[in-house]
C-alpha cells in the first residue's frame, strides 16, 4: 500500500466520519426541536404560573395583615383581662374588708 493509497483511505474515513457526526446533528435537533403548539403551551404554563405566583404573594400579604390584626386584638384583650383581674381582685379585698368591719361591728354591738 503505496502513500497515495493510505491518503485516500484516510480521507473517506474521515469524510464518512463526518457524515455521521453531521447526521447525528441532525437527529438530535429534530427530536429537540420545540414546535409552534409546544411554544403555546409553555407561554399558557408560565402566564398560569405567573398568577399563581400573583395569588399566593396576595394570600401571604393578607395572612400578614391578619396575623398582625389578631396579635393586636389578643394584645388588647389580655390587657382587658389583666384589668378586670386587678380590679376583681381589688373588689375583693374591699368585701374582706367590709365583711371583717360588719363582723367588727356586730360583736361589738
């Protein structure tokens, strides 16, 4: 096998070589190739997606709002409780009070 004949061979492999590699290209973006209907569908999922997104950012900032409301209502009605404790207590040493007076009084009578 002279040097033109080892030329020759090396030149159809390497031609063959890249008539596969190029049909490969070929194959694999014509299976990826994303049609018109799938653009379509994937621009309806991100707008869906984008409301979705929409609602739950309002959803959060209202449940923000309500948390917020219902800590200052719970703020308030502990503080109403803690008066009408002290004043019920208060009351009640005021009746002791009386009680230990009217019993004063009425062994002393």
């Amino acid at each position: 096998m002279g040097r033109t004949e080892l030329v020759i061979i090396m030149a159809v492999i390497l031609f063959v070589a890249f008539l596969l590699g190029w049909l490969a290209h070929l194959l694999i973006h014509r299976f990826n190739r994303v049609g018109t209907t799938n653009i379509a569908d994937l621009d309806q999922m991100a707008n869906a997606l984008h409301e979705a997104e929409e609602a739950r950012d309002q959803a959060v900032a209202y449940l923000q709002k309500r948390e917020a409301e219902l800590s200052s209502m719970l703020g308030q009605t502990q503080a109403e409780l803690q008066a009408a404790m002290d004043g019920l207590g208060e009351a009640r040493r005021e009746a002791a009070e009386l009680r230990a007076y009217i019993e004063a009084n009425s062994q002393g009578a």
